[in-house]
C-alpha cells in the first residue's frame, strides 16, 4: 500500500470507530446527566432548548473527538512511515 493511502485510510478508519463508539459515549452521558433518553430533534414534542442542547452536545463532543483522534492517527501513521516497515531478526 501506498504512502498517500495509508495516510488516508488509517485516520478515516479512525474517525470511524470514534463516530460510533462517541455516539453511544454521548447518548449514554445524556442519559446519565439528565435522566432521559437522547431527544429527537426534529420531534415537535421535544422543547426547542432540550433539542438544542442536544444538538449542541453531540455536535461539539463528536467534533471535538474526532479532531483529537484524527490528530493523533495522522501523527501515528507519520511516524510508522517514517521508520519504514519492520524487519525481523
């Protein structure tokens, strides 16, 4: 594989896991904070302050990890290409 795609793929990979894993993170802090499930925002019922808290929560947490984990992959992958692959003994 090459340089450009290895850079690419492992913090796309990364971003991934942190998406899925954050999500369930977020939903479960909501639930832990506040005692509800996450709201549906688009839910005429929900309140336009639960909904945009909601939304603001979720968009800046999953945001926020994201950014960090994607930082971080790229400096690992940087790093391992650098060095060059692995030799035995």
């Amino acid at each position: 594989m090459n340089k450009s795609l290895k850079r690419r793929i492992y913090p796309a990979l990364a971003n991934l896991a942190v998406s899925l894993i954050g999500g369930l993170l977020l939903r479960r802090t909501w639930s832990l904070a506040t005692g509800q499930e996450p709201p549906d925002p688009s839910d005429p019922k929900v309140s336009t302050r639960t909904a945009l808290g909601w939304f603001v929560l979720s968009t800046l947490g999953l945001g926020a990890l994201q950014l960090l984990v994607s930082r971080a992959a790229q400096r690992v992958t940087l790093k391992a290409i650098e060095n060059g692959p692995v030799q035995g003994d």
